[in-house]
C-alpha cells in the first residue's frame, strides 16, 4: 500500500482526475483562442489562490501561465507539444479555472495540488527556464 | 565557539558561508553602486543588458531555487527602467539592483571563471537579495500576469 501510494506520487499522471485534466489540455494546447479564454480565468483564480503550499513552486506557475500566453499569442512557440500539454495540465488543475474539476467525488483519489505541480516542473523546468531566458531577451 | 583556528586571511576562499560573500569588498561595491544608480535608466538598462547576457551563459545549478526569481529580478529592472512599473519600494530595489551588480562582477569574492565555484558566492547574494524581496517579486510576476 505504502507502495502503491508512492508509485502515484512518484508520478500523477495515473491519477484518474489528472489523466482526464491532461486530455482537455491537448485539446486546449491545440485550440488558441481557447487557450487564451483558459489563461484569463487561470490569471483571475491566482488571486483566490494561497500561494504557501507551492512554495518556490509558484514562481514557475507564473512562468508557466506567461509561457501559455506567449504560445497562443504565436511570440513563443520553442516547446515541445508533451511539454506545452503537461503546462497547461498544471495549470487547469491546480489553478482550476470555471471550476471544473469537481471538489470531492469518493475514491476518486485526488493528488495534491502541490504534488501535481511540482511533477509538471520537474518535466518541463527546462522548458520554462529556457522561456524565462527567452523574456529576458526579447524586445 | 568550535572554531578550530582564528579565521585566516584565505577565508575569501572558503565557500561555505554565504555571508562571506555579503561581507566582501566586492558587495561593498554592488550595494554602492546601487545606491548611485538606483534611478538612472540607462544605467538600468545597460545593467539589465549585461546581466541578462550573463544571465543566458552562466550555469544555473548554484543558483538552485533562486533562478526563476533571478529572471523575475531581471524583469523588474527592464519594466522599472521603462516606467512600466513602478510598485517597488526603494529598498527592494536597491537589494535586486546589488544582487545584479554583483552578478555581473567577474572579479567578485569567487572570481566567476573558478570551475564549479564560481558562482556559489553570487548565488549566496541572490538568494539574500531574494529573502528581502520575495513578496516584491511575487506581486510583480502577478502585475506580469495582469496586465497587457
């Protein structure tokens, strides 16, 4: 069990809640002007949202919200689509814009906000460190 | 008080303690210049330049967590020497202009061509710069959000 619980830790992808999540995020990854609705609700639920449990985590969930505007605004398209999906996963379930993701069904499971997102760093820190970068140089 | 031996000279060379970097000559020198040039944009901006070159060649590992912030301190600069933002109080920006001239200092406390040490000494200042001005930062990523 101690296992099992770890194994899902270890990568939240095999949660039903986060699986589902990432497969409207293709769908968003794909869709701009969706995308950009997604952004503004996302940008409006950061404020509602504590920020403690993230930690230094949260800096990249800025990072990643300005990489999701700057992708459908077409300035900023050097990420790989796995990457740019696993953002925007992060971002709808942590930041859970139109409250979507229902707060509490039994057995459902769900993973830890600060779990979720500290997987989707992990992926893709790279990816958002060479954007940062990118900001910086940009006009 | 376990100190085996007085504190010799050569503790320059010492990594260990962060503070060694705040105390040396050359952050001295980063906080003066600070002060001087705190609102001059040119000098802002020419700043900003070099420590953004930098910035894109510099190993990142030393700078650890501090490195999203270090970028974020980058953009505040830019967005302060433009006038597009301006909610900083003085002191935060002192602290994040210092941090960034000692960034670009290649002759700091650990001169920054020391293999793997180099630039142990600035993330130190970093991350001393990044305690002061954590919630400065954080409310300007969320301006960056915000606004355009």
């Amino acid at each position: 069990m101690k296992g099992k619980r770890k194994a899902l830790a270890k990568d939240p992808r095999r949660n039903r809640v986060f699986a589902a999540v990432l497969d409207r995020a293709k769908w968003f990854a794909k869709n701009p002007d969706a995308l950009r609705e997604l952004f503004h609700e996302a940008v409006r639920k950061t404020k509602s949202v504590p920020k403690a449990p993230f930690k230094d985590m949260w800096t990249y969930l800025q990072a990643m919200l300005r990489l999701t505007r700057a992708y459908y605004r077409g300035e900023y398209r050097n990420v790989r689509f796995a990457n740019l999906v696993l953002i925007i996963g992060a971002i709808i379930y942590v930041l859970d814009p139109w409250d979507l993701i229902p707060d509490w069904i039994p057995g459902l499971g769900f993973v830890d906000d600060a779990t979720v997102l500290a997987f989707a760093v992990q992926k893709t820190r790279e990816t958002l460190d060479d954007f940062a970068a990118w900001e910086t140089r940009a006009p | 008080m376990t100190l085996k031996k007085p504190a010799p000279k050569r503790v320059e060379r010492k990594v260990s303690q962060p503070k060694a970097a705040l105390r040396s000559e050359a952050f001295a020198r980063a906080l003066a210049d600070a002060r001087t040039h705190v609102n001059d944009p040119e000098r802002l901006r020419a700043l900003f330049e070099e420590a953004g070159r930098k910035a894109a060649a510099v190993p990142k590992e030393p700078f650890e967590h501090s490195w999203p912030y270090v970028q974020a301190m980058l953009r505040l600069i830019r967005a302060y020497f433009r006038g597009e933002y301006r909610n900083v109080p003085q002191e935060g920006l002192l602290w994040i202009i210092t941090a960034m001239n000692y960034f670009v200092d290649p002759f700091d406390l650990i001169p920054d061509e020391v293999p793997f040490l180099g630039f142990v000494d600035d993330a130190a200042v970093m991350s001393f710069a990044l305690a002061r001005t954590r919630g400065t930062l954080d409310d300007f990523m969320a301006w960056e959000i915000s606004a355009f």
